[in-house]
C-alpha cells in the first residue's frame, strides 16, 4: 500500500487521522494529497504533515490511486458530482467515510461503474483507537479492498459487513457506541462525587476503570458475560451493583437503544437519499 497515491477531499479531524495514521505506518507523506475550501486546514496539514495541498479536488483526483470523501454529507452530494468526470476517467477506487449516504446515492452522483468503498469508522479513530465496519460494492477489487482495508486501519481496527445495510447496526453499535460509554462515566463520576470523592479522584478512577476494564476484553478469549462474573463476588459489592442494575431493566434498556440508534441511522439514510 506505501506505494498507493491517496487522496482526502476534505481535511477535517478524521481525514487529518487517517492521514496521520498513514504516515504513522510507514506512508510516505509525499504520497498523500488532501483537499479542503479552507485554506487554514490545508496550511496546517501541510504544516504538520508535510503532505500535498490542493484547493481544487480535480488536483487530488487526478493525483490520486484512491480517493477518500472525507466531507460532510449534506455537501457530499454536490461534491461527488463535480468530480464524477475525472473519477470514471481514472477508474478511481472511492472511499466514503460520510455518514448515512448509502452506495446507491454514490453511485449515482459518481457514475454506475465507480468501485465504491463506503465506511463507518467512530470518534476513537480521532485517537487511533477507531472500529471501523466497511463495505464494498461489486465494482471493487479484492486488491482495492486491501487498500481500503489498509487505510482505515491506519486509526484501529476495520471490519468487513456482507450487506450494505449492515452497516446501520454498526452505527448504532461502534458508530454511537463512544457517547454510551460517555454517559456511563458520567453517571458514575456524578455519583461519585454525591459519595464524597473530590472531582480529580473521580473522574480520574472512573477514566482509568474504563481504560482497564476495556483491555481486559480485548486481551482475554473469554466473553464480556464471564468476565463480568469473574468479578463478581457472591452477596459482595459488585453483585449488589449488578442487581440493582438488571432490577432497573439495565439490559432491556440498552437493547431498546440500540434499536432506536438503527432505526434513526435507516431514517437518515432514506432522507439523504430523498433529498
């Protein structure tokens, strides 16, 4: 892959992570061109990156192996179409980190025959920690699907879906899942500050908890479900805990949000759709 040319149309914080990222691995700066309409982004990129700028995305097209839309999906359609001419000449592989533009939509603002990459990486990539779900079309290669692997990797892990619509599930499961895990230690940072933990001391037990906690899932073979038994004490106080928790509906309450997140990821999509 360092010897792919790869493209950003948009330099905003998750292209500016992925580039990083890249660069982290072993991608030659020289290799990577970016885009943006803000010439502060573009001179801070190159600032700090020391990658090619450009304010026309026909520069990046043009330059590029692959290239990844890395702009905001209200504008993604009108930005798609005014390079949909040099992308089919090139027969670029495009990659697609917008949210709720399905491939559909994509291919009919870039051209029918366009290989189509489209991503649903989450916030921790901004600390390339990131879970990213990808699916392709039937215009890709498997070796474009390498390259796509390969850049989205650049943040954390990245996983392939069989179906398209697959992907509204991992919105709601890893694309919203940060902001569940957030009010998690909110909660529990409030309340420990109700028990007489001074602000520092809580917040900083509650962070380091959750950093813990996190690796021992990620090290261990055994499922979430005996890991938390593992330390669960009979009659001590973490069974207490989880008691209260399943009396409150804590299971049946996730499931209900998780559902709700999917949903509004299936709505969003028909309405970009449709707009």
């Amino acid at each position: 892959m360092k010897t792919n040319k790869i493209g950003f149309i948009g330099g905003g914080n998750m292209a500016s992570s992925l580039i990083s990222g890249l660069i982290a691995s072993g991608h030659a700066a020289e290799q990577i061109w970016v885009s943006d309409i803000n010439p502060d982004t573009l001179t801070n990129l190159k600032t700090q990156l020391n990658v090619n700028t450009s304010t026309n995305n026909d520069d990046i097209v043009n330059a590029a192996d692959v290239v990844v839309l890395a702009v905001k999906p209200q504008t993604l359609g009108a930005v798609a179409q005014s390079i949909a001419s040099p992308i089919q000449q090139k027969q670029s592989l495009v990659v697609s980190i917008a949210a709720g533009i399905n491939q559909a939509s994509l291919s009919r603002w870039l051209g029918a025959d366009t290989a189509i990459v489209r991503c649903m990486p989450n916030t921790p990539a901004l600390v390339l920690t990131g879970a990213t779900a990808l699916h392709a079309n039937d215009k890709v290669t498997n070796e474009q699907c390498d390259l796509a692997e390969n850049i989205l990797r650049a943040v954390g892990i990245a996983l392939w879906v069989e179906e398209e619509a697959a992907l509204d599930a991992v919105t709601a499961v890893s694309g919203s899942g940060p902001a569940y895990y957030f009010l998690l230690m909110e909660a529990m940072e409030k309340t420990a500050l109700e028990l007489g933990l001074k602000q520092e001391t809580a917040r900083l037990l509650v962070q380091q908890t959750a950093l813990g906690a996190a690796k021992i899932a990620l090290e261990s073979a055994e499922s979430p479900e005996q890991l938390r038994k593992r330390v669960t004490s009979p009659g001590g106080t973490t069974q207490r805990a989880i008691e209260t928790f399943e009396q409150g509906g804590f299971t049946e309450l996730v499931a209900k949000a998780l559902h709700a997140a999917r949903d509004r990821s299936i709505e969003m999509s028909k309405q970009m759709e449709n707009s």
